[in-house]
C-alpha cells in the first residue's frame, strides 16, 4: 500500500484504521496508503469511469443461451409440510405467493429438462425445490432414472433442498445410492430450530432432522461428508453463541455450511415474534463472533466455516480483486444472465432467473423456450437504473442483482436500487476497513485463500 494520494475523486473509497488513512481506487484496483507531509496530486486514472456496461447483444445472448446453461432448478410443489415462521411462502411476506396444492407433472418436467440439456454444458446440475420437494419424492426419483437413461452422454449431478423431515430410511438408501446432493435446513440446537422451523401444528422438527444426519453420518460417512451441505437461517432473535457452538461440533467438520440472514425489513417477522432483549443480544454476539474471526486471521491466519460465512466474503473479494486485470466493461453489479447461472422453473413451467424472484421475473415458458429479447430487456433495465455506478468506487465488488429490485409487480424499482446501493456501498466501505487492519498487523493473514476450500 504506497503513499501517493490525498484527494478523492469519482470511483474512489477514502477510509481510515486507527493507523493509516487510505484510498482505494477503483479504476486502478489499488489501495494507497495516505502520508499527510507529502506534496500530492491526482492521478489521471482516478475519473468517472467511461467504459460500456456489461450488456451482451442479442445475438451474444442467443449464443450463450443455446449452449452454456449450467443449473436447471425444478419446483416439484408449491406445497410444504412446515409452517417456518420466515418463509418466504408463508405469512410474514405479504406480497409473495403463499403455499398451494399445485405440482409439477411429469411432462412438464421432462420438457424442461430436455429443454436444459440441449442447451446446458457438459457437466450440469439439476437441483429440485419447493415448497417441500419430497412431498413428490417418488415423482422425483422417477425422474433421476429417467434422465440418467435418456442422457448418458451428460455429466448431470442431481440436488435437493429439502427440510429432511420425510428422509426415512428406505428413502436416504434410494438418495444415497443415487448420489443426490442433499441441501439440509438447519438452524441449530433444538431450542433455536424449533423456534421457527415447526409443522403445521406447530411441532418443532429439529429431533427428526438430527436422526437423520447421525443416520448418514454413521452408515454413509462418504457420501455424509461430500454429499451434504447445510443451509442456515439466522434472525435478529437468534442466539448467535449457541448456533455457533452448534456448528462447531464434530458432525460438522467436513461440511459446507451457507449461512444466511433474514432481512426483517422486507416482511413482518420482527413485528409477530420480536424480543428487544434477544435482537440487542443478536448484535451483542455478532459484534463478539467477528472481534474472535478478527483475532484468529490476524493471529494464527485461519478462521471456522462458521465465522467466514459470517464475515468472510467481502474479504475474499477484495483480497482476489486488488491488482487483478481492469475489464473492458463495467459489470452489472451482481446480476448474472437470466437463465445462464440458473434456470427456474415454476411448478406450471415457467422460467425465472432463480428462485430468490420467484415468479415476479418471467423469462419464458417450456414450451417457448427463453424468450431471449426479454433477458435482453431486463439487463438493459437493470442498466438504466445503474447509471451512477460509473462513478461508485463499489461497482466492481457490488452484489446487488435482479432479487433485490424487483418489486412485486416484477418492476425493476430504481428507489429500491438506491437503497441496496446505500447498504452495499457502506458493507464495502466496512470490509475495506477491515482488510486495511488485517494487512497492517499481518500481511499474511489471507494467504490461506490461495487454496480456499469454503465453496
């Protein structure tokens, strides 16, 4: 981090540790270290950036889209056997459809799927989702052999998200010897999963789950280590220590854990089922958790699955983007291709960029195909209400996509834009921060990237 610099200007972050002021400039993907007894004058790089935005053309488009899609993603139901009092689908979100009795049939399925695959890469992923997926177990094994009989040529990987309450015995055997990748909801202890994640009559459901995992753990340690990633829903009631705990426990050594926040801005949870004593011990725990995952990077340069889901990945892509190669465009945030990353399919066969806009951004039908002007049409919108990002010194590092400004109608909302850039330029600022303090005590503290293992 040299010493050149005092003035901020269009794509530059000016931030401060105890120590040192820096700047960051984005047009260069450097941080300067800032010394106050030097004579010091802009660069000519440090200006409002005036590359293209990154919006492939129709025919670009097309291209891709005929031959690089990579994950099919097929809700079997919109019915579940869980009332979670966070679910997307359940009351606490009021502008998003609720649960229903409506399924998938096979033929809608199959042309899905033959729709992917001539179009899909080699080596693909087909995932299955809900609602509660197995509800139509049965239905989704019949459609693994169908597949793997009608595609032998693929390299197909088969997922489920599921809640594990229906994962009997015969059922993890047919899973199992199937190789189907298994995306387990778990929350924690029983105190804290039970507390939102509850059946219909409002039983708790950690005791099934747990049977479940020391099942696999004990009589399929290969496939248990390998095969199953655990995806975690924290909230501002939760406590944090005892999840973190939880997570530390031997049964979880090998496996990958996606931890997630529930944004209580976007529905009413906090309103139904708010503690001021929990929310202030939530932040209490959050600010501790990230003093220890500060101390073991600057002091033993590592950190636990846990702690790095929690505050590790602005980390990461900021230590991967400094001095890395400028592109020609600028990127759209965070968006990727509709249809490219993933492909999502509603239960009545409609396609959707993925599951987090659910049915609110429409991209074609199974039996249309994708309709390629309206990809084109959403990226050039997403574009429009991106303007100002040529001169934010965060468009490189933003994350920002489709999920977080599309408004119920299934608008792209420039006001809701404008407060995501709010959060996420603010999260980058912190991040910065924090990397600028590692670096200082130890500028080793993030060589452990250079073979990371936490995807």
């Amino acid at each position: 981090m040299d010493s050149i610099l005092n003035t901020v200007m269009p794509g530059v972050l000016r931030f401060s540790t105890e120590k040192y002021s820096y700047l960051y400039s984005s047009t260069e993907r450097v941080v300067y270290r800032i010394s106050p007894y030097q004579n010091m004058c802009p660069l000519p790089s440090l200006a409002i950036d005036v590359r293209p935005f990154d919006v492939p053309s129709l025919d670009t488009l097309e291209s891709i889209l005929s031959t690089q899609l990579s994950q099919l993603v097929l809700t079997l139901t919109e019915q579940c056997n869980l009332r979670c009092k966070y679910c997307i689908y359940g009351d606490s979100y009021k502008e998003i459809r609720g649960y229903s009795e409506k399924f998938m049939n096979k033929e809608i399925a199959l042309k899905a799927v033959e729709y992917f695959l001539q179009r899909s890469k080699e080596s693909v992923f087909i995932s299955f989702y809900g609602g509660e997926p197995t509800l139509r177990f049965y239905e989704m094994l019949w459609l693994i052999d169908e597949i793997r009989h009608n595609h032998p040529e693929k390299e197909i990987k088969f997922s489920v998200a599921t809640n594990g309450t229906l994962l009997y015995k015969e059922r993890v055997n047919e899973l199992v010897r199937r190789g189907v990748y298994l995306q387990l909801s778990l929350d924690g202890p029983r105190s804290i999963h039970d507390f939102n994640r509850v059946t219909v009559k409002q039983e708790g459901t950690f005791d099934r789950i747990y049977r479940l995992l020391v099942k696999l753990y004990d009589e399929y340690p290969d496939y248990y280590r390998e095969q199953v990633m655990f995806e975690v829903t924290l909230t501002p009631l939760t406590d944090l220590y005892k999840v973190y705990d939880f997570f530390l426990d031997p049964l979880f050594e090998d496996n990958l854990l996606k931890v997630g926040f529930l944004d209580p801005n976007k529905n009413d949870y906090i309103e139904k089922y708010g503690d001021e004593v929990a929310i202030s011990k939530f932040k209490e725990a959050l600010g501790g958790l990230h003093k220890r995952f500060v101390e073991g990077l600057m002091t033993e340069c590592k950190t636990d699955k846990f702690l790095w889901e929690l505050f590790g990945r602005r980390l990461k892509d900021i230590h991967l983007h400094l001095g890395s190669d400028i592109g020609e465009k600028i990127p759209l945030n965070g968006v990727c291709i509709p249809g490219i990353k993933k492909l999502y399919v509603d239960v009545e066969g409609n396609f959707c960029p993925c599951e987090k806009v659910y049915d609110r951004l429409k991209i074609g039908t199974v039996e249309k195909g994708i309709d390629i002007k309206r990809v084109y049409t959403l990226l050039k919108g997403f574009e429009e209400i991106s303007l100002s990002c040529r001169s934010c010194f965060a468009k490189d590092l933003c994350r920002i996509c489709f999920s977080r400004v599309t408004s119920a109608s299934g608008d792209l909302n420039a006001e809701y834009k404008e407060a995501e850039c709010s959060k996420e330029k603010r999260e980058v600022e912190e991040a910065f921060i924090l990397y600028a303090k590692l670096m200082e005590v130890n500028s080793e503290a993030l060589k452990f990237l250079e073979s990371y293992e936490f995807e």
